[in-house]
C-alpha cells in the first residue's frame, strides 16, 4: 500500500514536470509560430500597398488572442526587410529567462532562448 502511494506521488511529480516543460513548450511554440507566420502575411500585404514594411504591429492591424503568453513587437522594418519577435510574458519554468522567438522576412521562424 505504501509502495503504491509512493508511486503515485513520484508519477504526479514527474507528470507535473513533464507538462510544464514538454507538452507546454509544444502549445507555446504553436502559437508563437502562427502569430510571427501572421505578422509576416500582414508585412507583405503592407510592403506591396506602400513600398515598404510597417515598422510597427498597429500600423498592421494586427491583435493578439486575449490568452496569449506571448508578446509580440517589429525590432526593424524598412524597405527591403523586416524582423518581429515573440517574447515571453512569463518565466514558464522560473530559471529568469524568457523565451523569445523571431521571424524576418524571409518567413524564418527560429526560437532564440527556450525557457
């Protein structure tokens, strides 16, 4: 019985870990991908009306789902090309990093600093 309460408790630990950093990463990168993938159709639909990259998210229209963990912004924009980055609105697992992905205008979608 004791053997059985032991297993039961070290499976929920490891349960908790696992979804915190496994499944969780894989629901954060989800949505991190889809937002930077919409932010860039946005520029392109903004570089071929005027001849160049919006240099900020407002000038696109664009908005982020009520529940969203992360934050999105444009770094640069100009004519030729463009970078917008995801940052984190929370440590996920509470080592003091955020995590940040990026796309450019080459539609490259890379995470910088997992967390």
């Amino acid at each position: 019985m004791i053997l059985l309460a032991t297993m039961a408790l070290l499976l929920t630990l490891n349960l908790d870990k696992f979804t915190r950093g496994g499944a969780s990463f894989k629901a954060r990168s989800t949505e991190a991908e889809h937002e930077l993938g919409r932010i860039r159709e946005l520029q392109e639909g903004y570089r071929s009306a005027h001849g160049t990259y919006a240099s900020s998210l407002d000038s696109l229209g664009f908005r982020t789902m009520p529940d969203a963990v992360f934050r999105y912004f444009i770094v640069h924009a100009d004519s030729f090309t463009f970078e917008a980055r995801a940052e984190a609105l929370r440590d996920f697992d509470g080592d003091g990093t955020l995590e940040v992905w990026r796309i450019d205008h080459t539609g490259r979608i890379t995470c910088e600093r997992k967390d």
